[in-house]
C-alpha cells in the first residue's frame, strides 16, 4: 500500500458560540408572563391568589418550564455540537499523531564502519577536516585491504568490516532477534561471513541473506520482507522483521591487470535497530535515523521533495546537508533543481565526484555517510539515491523528533449530560406541577419512566453512541 505523503485530516471542527443570554432573559419574560396573564384569567373569583396553586402555576410551573425550555436550546444550539466537533478533533488528533510518526518512522543505526578509497570521507566532503577529496572519473581502490595467506580481498574486507563491530554484535546476536543481509557480487560470500564471523569468536551461527546489487532493498517501511533472497538459513528462524540487522555491502574490482575497472572499490558495514527494538529499549545509544523514503519518477522530483519536506519529518531549517550518487540525465537535473526550488540552504555532497563512479554499494555507504555525519552535530542530511526510472529521496537525523500535534482543552468533552439532564429534570417537575392529580398516579409513573429513559439514553449517547458514532466518521472518511 502507498504510503500517503500529506496529512490525513482537514483543518478543525468547530462549533457556534452559546447562545446569548438575552435569548434566555427575553424566553424567561415571554413564558412567566403567559402563565401569570393565563392563571389570573382562569383565576376563581373570590379565590384568594395568595395560595399555594397560585404560586404553583404562576410562578414555579413556568420557572420549570424555563429552566427546561432554556438547557434545550442550549444543547441543541451549542452543547450537542461542541460535544460533535470534540469528538470528531479528538479523532482527527489521534489520526494526525498517528500519520506523524508514521512519517517518522525509520531505522536507527547503532553504529556503522565505512571502507572508502578516501581516509575520513566523510569529514573531509565537509570541510571538517582536510581538504575535500576530488577524484572525478577515477575508479578507486581501497587501500590497505590485500588478501593473504590464502585469504581473499573480499574475506580481508569482511573482517575489517566486522571486527569494529564485534562487541555489538555479540549483544544483537544474543538478543534472539538477529540477522545478517549481504548486497553484493555474489551469493556465495555468506561463507566468507561466516568464517570471519567464527573467526572473531562471535556467538552463535547467525542467519544470513543475500541481495544482488540489483535489488533495491528500501530499509523504513520494510524490513526485507521478501524471504526468497536467503542463500543461508541456519540454526534458528526469527521473526520477518528482526530487532536487530546487519547490512554489509561491498564491491571490490576485479585482479586482472588489464582490466580498467568503471566503478571505485567501496565497503560498509550498518547495524540497524528496529523500531520497535528502540521503543522497548529507549535507552539505548544509536548514531542517527534513517527516515522514511520518498520515491518519484524523475521528472517528478519537485513533486515528491516538496511532499517530503511538507511531512514536516524534521525542520526543513535544520537540513544542512544534501548527498547523492549515482544520479544521471534526467534524474541528476530534476534533482538538483528541486533542491534549488526549495530553497533548502544546504551544502551539496556529489560522491562521485569525491571518489569515483560508484558501485551499487554506495547507496548504503552513503546513508553510513550521512548518519555519521549527522551524529557529528551537522544537522540533518537529505539523500538522494537512483531507483528505476526514478529517484529516492530520505532524510538521516542524528534524533527522532516525537510526534508534536499540539492538543487542545477543546478537544475534551463531557461524558456527563448535564445539560440533557438538567433539562429533563426541568422537564418532569413541570409536568408533576401542572398535574391536576392530587396524589400520584398512573400517569405520573408512566411520565417520570419516560423521563428516566429520555434521561439513560442521554448517558448511552454521551459514554458510548455519540463517540462511536463521530470517530468512526472521522476514521472512514480520512483514516
């Protein structure tokens, strides 16, 4: 299912204000002057008015009528409708709470290792340190990393890449939620990862998959569902979506000599922590978050940037920062130009203009890039990587902001009726005064069950029908 950019909810409910009080004071006149005017013209000659029946009919009887008469108008008027538009916020609340952590929703990195052909990349494309590297057209390769002994580039790679990462690995291994994912080459790599990982004493046989370079894998809103990828299933199952996962990527050229290879030599390492892992264990440290994607055709670009930074997934303001790699035609152009559209004061980073056409391994040596980078205090980083046809758009932030949909005291509403019930109330002793009934009666009974079921009704819609009935409203047409 697409995921849906913009917000679920127009703007608030709202309801009209009470209705004044010289419509009660007008209504409190016009009722006590018809009972008094009609109960002096029915009035007994020679009947004394200084009695009890008198007062009763004069002037409580219509008092009554008034006090049921004016909480009438101000349920119908005011209280029912503020109790709707309430109700109805409060469900447009909770779905735009919902909506924005959604739109927040990411992987954390715990930590990462990055191999560039470039020492301290990272810092020296911003300036941190060193100059910025330039090496346009130039197919890299990374140095320090020679197989011996028997021992392949490739294994000599792995090693490097686990070995920072062993003491982390051996609490997500142990965690029972755990699994490895290799882009790369070739399938048949697990068994390097393997031996590596027996060889640096880590616990357990962890289950590894593979991906081809081809695949485009997305990492916020699916954890690589698809099971068809595996090339190694060992010693336990876990759940689709595990706690914790090791991306590898790699690509290393070729030995032949006369082979000019077309793309630098690139390696990364990402330990990704699910969400859920980070809710039921907030404590614990990680880099950055890798937001949710954005994915457009090419030439729809400004379309999808805008709708990103419309997310509000952090403040635009706080972007500083924007990657990309591996961009051409079309893509490359509209890409640069939607950032130029939006004025987004960001500092760009080509990567292939650093270190060489790249592989598809650098779309995770970039987001490693840009989380390090963000968990060095830079602000927050804009990537953009090539999808078929198209382009891919995410946002890395050092910390995930918590949902902030302001909640308003207008928002609650009262579960207890009273203006129903004072009504009612108004309403029945009413009626008992203007009964000509000297004692109770029949109708009396029949009168206060009616009230008292007018009066459960009020509570059933007020604690259980009118709620229903406006959230499920709200949630069909915009949830």
């Amino acid at each position: 299912m697409k995921f849906r950019w913009t917000p679920p909810a127009h703007g608030e409910w709202t309801a009209d204000k009470p209705p004044p009080v010289w419509l009660y004071v007008a209504l409190f006149v016009l009722i006590e002057c018809a009972f008094l005017a009609g109960t002096v013209a029915v009035w007994p000659p020679g009947k004394s008015m200084a009695s009890d029946d008198f007062m009763r009919t004069a002037l409580a009887a219509p008092f009554a009528l008034w006090i049921a008469v004016s909480f009438v108008l101000y349920a119908s008027m005011y209280d029912s409708r503020a109790f709707e538009a309430a109700v109805r916020n409060a469900a447009r609340w909770h779905l735009l709470t919902r909506w924005q952590r959604q739109v927040r929703s990411g992987l954390a990195v715990l930590d990462n290792v990055i191999l560039a052909p470039e020492p301290n990349l990272a810092e020296r494309m911003l300036k941190l340190e060193g100059s910025p590297p330039e090496n346009p057209g130039r197919a890299m390769r990374l140095d320090g990393i020679e197989g011996a002994d028997g021992v392949s580039r490739e294994r000599a790679v792995i090693e490097k890449l686990l070995t920072p990462l062993s003491t982390r690995l051996t609490q997500a291994m142990r965690s029972g939620s755990f699994d490895i994912v290799m882009q790369c080459e070739r399938a048949e790599s697990y068994v390097d990862v393997q031996a590596v990982w027996t060889q640096l004493q880590l616990p357990g046989k962890p289950r590894i998959r593979w991906l081809s370079d081809d695949k485009d894998p997305g990492f916020a809103d699916i954890w690589f569902e698809d099971d068809t990828g595996a090339a190694h299933a060992d010693s336990y199952a876990p759940a689709r979506n595990p706690k914790y996962r090791l991306m590898l990527a790699w690509h290393l050229n070729g030995a032949q000599p006369d082979v000019q290879p077309d793309t630098s030599e690139a390696a990364v390492a990402l330990l990704l922590g699910s969400p859920e892992l980070m809710r039921e264990k907030p404590q614990l440290k990680c880099q950055a978050w890798l937001f949710r994607q954005i994915v457009a055709d090419a030439d729809e670009v400004d379309k999808a940037l805008a709708r990103l930074l419309g997310a509000e997934q952090v403040p635009r303001e706080r972007i500083r920062h924007f990657w990309y790699s591996r961009l051409k035609g079309l893509g490359l152009h509209t890409t640069l130009g939607a950032v130029k559209d939006t004025e987004l004061k960001v500092e760009k980073h080509a990567l292939d203009q650093a270190v060489g056409p790249q592989a598809p391994a650098a779309r995770w040596l970039l987001q490693a890039l840009a989380a390090k980078m963000a968990h060095f205090g830079q602000g927050a980083q804009l990537v953009a990587l090539p999808r078929p046809n198209g382009v891919a758009l995410n946002v890395v932030v050092k910390d995930k902001p918590v949902a902030d949909v302001p909640w308003k005291s207008e928002y609650e509403y009262a579960l207890f009726p009273w203006a129903e019930l004072t009504g009612f109330m108004g309403l029945w002793t009413f009626l008992i005064l203007m009964s000509p009934n000297q004692a109770w009666s029949t109708s009396e009974t029949v009168l206060t069950a009616a009230i008292g079921v007018g009066v459960v009704l009020s509570f059933a819609w007020r604690l259980f029908w009118g709620p229903r009935l406006y959230t499920n409203d709200v949630l069909r047409e915009y949830g």
